[in-house]
C-alpha cells in the first residue's frame, strides 16, 4: 500500500522489560509470538495510514499484546537487532 507524506503515520514504542514474569511479546493481528526476557529493550514502529494510528498494549502477568492499527505494519527491534516478522498489511474485511 502507498501513502501520500501527509496521510501517512509513524508511531514508535520502548518497552523496557523489567520482569521476569513476563516472556512473551504477541503481535496483532498478525497472531506472531515472539519471546522476550528480563533487560530486554523492544522497540516498535508502525507505519499505516494517517487516521486512528496508535498502537495499543495490553500487559498480562506473563506476555504483552501489542496491537497496532487498522492497515498498518509493525517492525519489532530487540537489543538493536532489527526481527523479520510477519507483520504485512492485512485488507479490511
């Protein structure tokens, strides 16, 4: 999908993980699980059309969902190192 510079959106996350408890990090709605630990620093950029974009975290006891939106994709760093995720652009149903 291509955007115009004015309708596009960046919107970047730092989760510093401070837990052992938590393990886990789940992309949606890519439903890609990807495994974190105790120090790790993840940060995510989504990239997406310009209206509604944020990216939406919801911490359990033992993973965080990150769910960005609507016809965005997400690339996921941990420690610096750049992950290849399944995160694509998925059509509106």
């Amino acid at each position: 999908m291509s955007y115009q510079k004015s309708d596009k959106a960046e919107v970047n996350v730092l989760i510093k993980i401070s837990s052992k408890k938590i393990s886990q990090l789940v992309l949606e709605p890519w439903g890609e699980e990807i495994q974190i630990k105790l120090n790790d620093e993840v940060r995510m950029c989504g990239v997406g059309p310009a209206a509604n974009s944020f990216i939406e975290l919801d911490c359990g006891e033992e993973s965080i969902c990150v769910t960005s939106w609507k016809d965005s994709t997400l690339s996921v760093s941990i420690n610096g190192n750049t992950l290849d995720t399944a995160s694509a652009v998925i059509p509106s149903l």
